[in-house]
C-alpha cells in the first residue's frame, strides 16, 4: 500500500543513508523499522498483562514445589 507521511528532514536523512548501507529500498527499511516497533510494542502489551495477573495472584512457588526443584536441579549436576 502506498502511503504519504511527514517526518522530520534528520530523520529522513539518516534512513536514507541507512538504507543506503544496508542496500536495501526506503520502503524495505520503513517496513523493517515497523515491524520492530510493532513487535515492541506487542511485547510491551504481553509485560503489561502478566504485571496485571501477578498483579493479582501470587508469584511464589509452593514449599513443595520449590523443594522438588531443587531435588532435581541437584541430582542433575
């Protein structure tokens, strides 16, 4: 799809160049950079709703559970 955004002539400047090193087309590295803010930002989402859910119950390990990983980290060394 094609589309028209403003951005700030540095900002330009220095994708231009980037591209450039990286041969690669304006597009490619505008999508590329998308897609890493866009991953970002689902990351940042999925922190957000763990934060929420920890938020709420319990994080700890049960005494046993805690003691049965142990067991096995040391029989395994």
């Amino acid at each position: 799809m094609k589309t028209a955004v403003s951005i700030p002539d540095a900002v330009f400047q220095a994708a231009e160049r980037l591209a450039e090193r990286r041969r690669c087309s304006r597009s490619r590295l505008y999508t590329q950079a998308l897609q890493l803010l866009l991953a970002a930002a689902d990351a940042d989402e999925v922190t957000t709703r763990l934060d929420t859910v920890y938020a709420r119950e319990p994080s700890e390990l049960s005494p046993a559970l805690r003691t049965a990983q142990h067991r096995a980290l040391n029989e395994s060394w």
